[in-house]
C-alpha cells in the first residue's frame, strides 16, 4: 500500500494547480481524474475569467499550457 501526502480528486485547472503547488511543497502527490486531464475546462471553447489571458483562451489551449 502506497502512502500519500495529497490527494486531488479532479485534473481540472484547480486541481492541476493544486498537484503543483502540492509537489513543488515537496509532498507526495497523487492527482486523480476519471476521464481526461484538464476536465470540462479542455471542451470548453473559451475561458475568459483565468488570470494572465485577459483576452481569454481555448480550455484546451490552457490546458496544454498547465
């Protein structure tokens, strides 16, 4: 049985940054997510509420970015 420090239930954004944030700590980190990485967030066609693209981003575009 493996021994976690972190869990993260979903690989949307917040989750994705969670995991960094988390590893860069020098936690143990585990990310889990049940269908793709980057969650719904990487279908949807444009975000414009994420801080540093004030012009908004493709969901997939920025998930390729994270």
């Amino acid at each position: 049985m493996e021994h976690w420090d972190l869990i993260i239930i979903g690989a949307g954004p917040a989750g994705l940054t969670a995991g960094i944030y988390g590893a860069r700590s020098g936690l143990k980190t585990l990310v889990l997510e049940e269908e793709t990485p980057g969650g719904v967030a990487s279908e949807t066609p444009l975000v414009e509420n994420y801080p540093g693209f004030p012009k908004g981003i493709s969901g997939l575009e920025l998930v390729e970015k994270m």
